[in-house]
C-alpha cells in the first residue's frame, strides 16, 4: 500500500489558465469517395489478460466506431477467442510470449496499452514491448500503473495518458486527496514529469499540453461505472489513427465521450448505463449528428 509522502511532483500554488473544452466534432465533411481502411489508421490495443478481455474489446470496439480502419487486439492466449466474441470486425492475436510482437508493431499507427493488461510478468513484458515499439500510443489503465512502477522508462515522443485520479496518485507519489485537492495542480505536475499530452479522467475532466489546458464541459454520473474509461481510449485512439494531432484527439474525444454519455442519460437515464450504451451515440456524433 502507498504511504502519504510530500508531493514533491505538485506545486500546490500552480494556478493554469483553463478553459472551457468545447470541442466540435472533428470530422464534418463526408470522406472521400475512393477512401479505403488504409487511410484512417490501423491501430493495435494491448492488453486483456485473463478475465479482462472485455477492456481490450470496448477499447477496440470504440476505436472502430469513431472511424478507425483496423483495430487488432494484443492478447492473452486465454482472453482469444473471448475478445472477439461479437465483433468479427476486431482482428484478435493471443500473445503467449510478448518477444514476438516486434514484428507486428511495424504496420501500426499507433498503439493503445492497458486495457485490461494485468500485473503479472506477461503484462510487463507486453508493456515493455510495447514502449520499446517506439510507436505512439495511449497509456491508460495498467499501462499507467505500470509507468508508476518504472518513471525512468523512455516514453515516446507522441503519447496521450488518461489517469483516473487513483492512478495519477501512483505517477505522483501522493494520495487521491492531493490529486483532487488542486486537479490543475496535479496535471501540471502530470505533463512536467512525463510530458505528453494528459488526460486527468473525473467530474470537469482535464485536458493538457504544457501550452494549453482545458476543461471538459461534457458528461454526468451515469458514467461511473466499469469500462469507461476502456471506452475513451478507444475514441480517443480511433481520432488520431485518423490524423488528428494527439492533442485534439484527446480534446475531441473527451468531449464526444461525455456528450454520447449525455445522450445516453437523456433517453434512459444515468442509473444502469453501460460503457458500451455510448457506442452507437460516438457514431452519431463522430459523423456530425444532433445527439
């Protein structure tokens, strides 16, 4: 267990200028006629060890109904055919030795690690494999927690990382109760340390750079509930793969995210509202539809 230390990471007098995120979906005009999958990005999501493919699928998933090409699941040998169960669209490998993923990482655009990547040696060794890629990628989930564990590991030159506040406190060294003390203060410390673009997840979820810092204006409490989180690295890495900057794959996908959540809670309420009760609303909003 953490014990309390200083927060040597936060300066608790840093007061960024934030603003409100309202981001317009990013994709308004019809694609091109002789567009084909090769175009919008093939992304490869690590993770779904045993008893947690279902984060690995709503990562994937997500990621292929904001407008990615092709999305291939990384996972364990026992989480295959699981992974893919409902969603032929999803290309499914079970990695049983993680030493052979160098190959596969070479027609990637870009990689999302974590969804449910576990804590065991297979989930380090995929984890290192996967910074070693060299690929720009998403960090979210066990791919943060393992960061937590080894800072010095070299982080490449493009990522995003979405921390829940629990798993900002473990990059912080610190406790939940400094995180959501003074949440600017802890991003702050979030991009300083690691750079990157960050995502600190929660009620006003915020976005930053290190130049530019929002505020989500989207959302409610019918999303506290398992997979949402697996959800928006889905989104998120589905608007980069298709040439958005990380930066306003993050912004955009925040948004979108909490505005399908908000349709959702609309129709049926916010009580009993599944992670992937959003997914037809992200289409909607992803091709400019009133939500």
């Amino acid at each position: 267990m953490l014990t309390h230390r200083p927060m040597s990471k936060i300066d608790p007098s840093i007061a960024l200028d934030v603003h409100a995120n309202e981001a317009a979906c990013p994709f308004t005009e019809p694609r091109a006629r002789a567009a084909h999958k090769g175009h919008f990005g093939h992304i490869m999501v690590v993770g779904g060890h045993v008893g947690m493919a279902g984060a690995a699928r709503m990562a994937g998933e997500a990621a292929l109904r904001v407008g990615a090409g092709r999305v291939t699941l990384a996972v364990h040998p026992e989480s295959r055919l699981l992974a893919g169960a409902g969603c032929p669209e999803l290309m499914v490998h079970g990695i049983a030795h993680p030493d052979v993923l160098d190959a596969a990482f070479d027609p990637m655009s870009l990689l999302l690690v974590g969804p449910g990547l576990g804590q065991d040696d297979w989930s380090e060794a995929m984890w290192r494999q996967a910074l070693h890629s060299g690929k720009p990628m998403v960090l979210d989930a066990d791919g943060l927690n393992w960061l937590a564990r080894h800072q010095k590991q070299h982080l490449p030159a493009g990522f995003v990382g979405t921390p829940h506040p629990g798993e900002a406190a473990r990059l912080l060294s610190c406790q939940v109760a400094d995180i959501e003390h003074n949440r600017p203060a802890a991003l702050h410390a979030l991009i300083q340390t690691f750079g990157g673009v960050w995502v600190l997840k929660g009620e006003r979820t915020l976005i930053g750079d290190g130049s530019q810092h929002l505020m989500n204006t989207t959302g409610n409490p019918g999303m506290a509930t398992a997979g949402m989180g697996d959800v928006l690295t889905g989104v998120i890495g589905g608007l980069w793969a298709q040439g958005l900057s990380p930066w306003d794959a993050a912004r955009c996908g925040v948004f979108g995210h909490g505005r399908a959540a908000d349709a959702v809670a609309a129709e049926l309420g916010e009580r009993g509202m599944l992670a992937t009760d959003l997914l037809p609303w992200l289409r909607r909003w992803v091709n400019g539809k009133t939500t």
